[in-house]
C-alpha cells in the first residue's frame, strides 16, 4: 500500500514544494530574476510591506474576506438546514441549485456579475424601465462583495449541510421530550453538533476571498485593490519576483495562522463533550 503512495508524494514535491521553496528564496533575495547570479540576500522585500500603502491594501483586503464570510454563514446556515431537514427525495435536487454553477468557469461567472452590475447592465436597464435610480456600485467595493459571496457561499453550505445531515433525529426528539422548544433545541445541541462545518465553512470561504484578485480586478476596477492584486501586478507588471513573492510568503503565514485559531476553535467542543 505504501508504494501506491509513492506517485502522490511525488506529484506534492514537485507540484507544491519545490514552487514553494521558490518562492521563498524570491522573497529574501533582489536582483534579476533571470540571472542568478546578480541575486543578493536581502529582507528588504520584508521591510517594503510595512509602508502605508501596503498595510492599507492588507487591512481592506481582510475587511472584504471577513465581511464576505460573515455574509455567507448567515445566508449558508439557514439554506444548509433547510436542504438538511429537507425530504430525501428532494435533498439532491436542492443541491444541484448550488452545485450547478459551480460547474462553471469562475471566470465566467465573474464575467455575468459585470454584466448583471455594470452602469449599462441588465439590473440598471431594469430600473431605468421603472423609473427608479440606477445602482452605482461597479466598479467598488460593494460589486466586489457580491461576487465574492456568489462565488463562496456553496463552499460555505456544503460543509455545514454534510455535517446537519449526520444529525440523528432522536437526539432532537429527546431533547424536546425533555421540554426544549425549537430555539433551545437549536442552541444547546443543533448548533454545538455543527460547528465542525461551521468552522469548515468559514475556512474554505476565507482564505480564496482574502487572496481574490480576479473578482476585485473585474468589479471592482481600480477603486478595490487586495493583496491578491498587488501580488498579480508584481508577477505580470511590474516583473518584480521577489517582492511579490515576499507578499505572498505573508499572505500565507496570516492564513496559516488564521486556520490555526479556528482549528482550536473546532478543537475546543470536542473537548468539551470528553470533559462531559
């Protein structure tokens, strides 16, 4: 069995490890790019992050991410139990109305949003057609938002409904024999079972909207820039690798930190049942 593992361990070496060490020797050096030996050891690249301008671009890119992911637990939970508690016969098909997009390209699912939001789009026809004011909200932030919770918000339902779903109904039947209403039930044993998707589905939400370039660089335009811009920009535009690389470097240390706290977060029920 071991050797059946071999092939994958492989492919993560040299799909995933060796871009990674890369990236992290462009991050402590300067010099060009193509000439390894003009390359210097440096933390400057470092240094250069602590700027206003940067710092600003990080703080707002975090702002979007929490508030997308904020947006699509309040919208995933509900839909995740309502398809949870759904029927049978009719759970795959409620499924099939998140998944089916999904199997588009992101790409063009971003493009319909422009479409939808742009000043001459389809929604502000529609309005003009009723004589109401038209949405000024692309390119900005707000346009960003909405893509970011349309592209994410299956990735948060999808966790929490598999982990609803394993919910055995007795549980929720002895808990209202023993006098809980619906809110209590939900509080003290539906909520406390789940929150092992919850913290999966913020996770998965998280980290592809703090890191986004694509949603932001076509709703938002040049009024939203994130860190996943100004990381894309050093690669294609500016030709500078090494800072860009810097940028990623810590870009994945703050979500590798941010996946640390909730998997304590996730740790800390379990916990709580052994001690119980």
């Amino acid at each position: 069995m071991r050797l059946l593992a071999w092939p994958y361990v492989g492919w993560m070496a040299v799909f995933v490890v060796v871009p990674l060490l890369l990236v992290l020797v462009y991050s402590f050096t300067s010099g060009d790019i193509h000439d390894v030996s003009t390359w210097q050891f440096t933390a400057d690249n470092f240094a250069r992050f602590n700027e206003p301008t940067y710092l600003k671009v990080m703080g707002d890119s975090f702002v979007l991410a929490t508030a997308s992911t904020s947006i699509c637990l309040l919208l995933g939970y509900p839909v995740a139990m309502i398809i949870a508690r759904a029927d049978i016969r009719y759970r795959n098909l409620l499924l099939m109305f998140f998944l089916v997009p999904m199997w588009m390209n992101f790409l063009l699912r971003t493009y319909a949003w422009m479409s939808l939001l742009s000043p001459n789009g389809l929604i502000n026809r529609g309005l003009q057609a009723l004589g109401l004011p038209i949405l000024e909200i692309m390119p900005g932030p707000w346009a960003v938002l909405l893509g970011m919770v349309y592209n994410f918000l299956p990735f948060m339902v999808l966790p929490i409904y598999t982990v609803l779903s394993k919910i055995e109904k007795p549980l929720l039947e002895a808990s209202s024999d023993l006098g809980a209403n619906k809110f209590l039930t939900f509080w003290k044993v539906i909520f406390p079972l789940s929150i092992p998707g919850v913290v999966s589905g913020i996770t998965m939400v998280f980290m592809p909207a703090v890191s986004t370039f694509v949603i932001s660089s076509l709703l938002g335009g040049s009024k939203t820039l994130l860190i996943g811009d100004v990381i894309e920009q050093q690669f294609t535009y500016e030709r500078n690798w090494h800072f860009g690389s810097s940028l990623s470097i810590i870009l994945m240390i703050i979500i590798l930190l941010s996946m640390a706290v909730m998997s304590r977060i996730d740790r800390k029920p379990a916990e709580g049942g052994r001690a119980v």
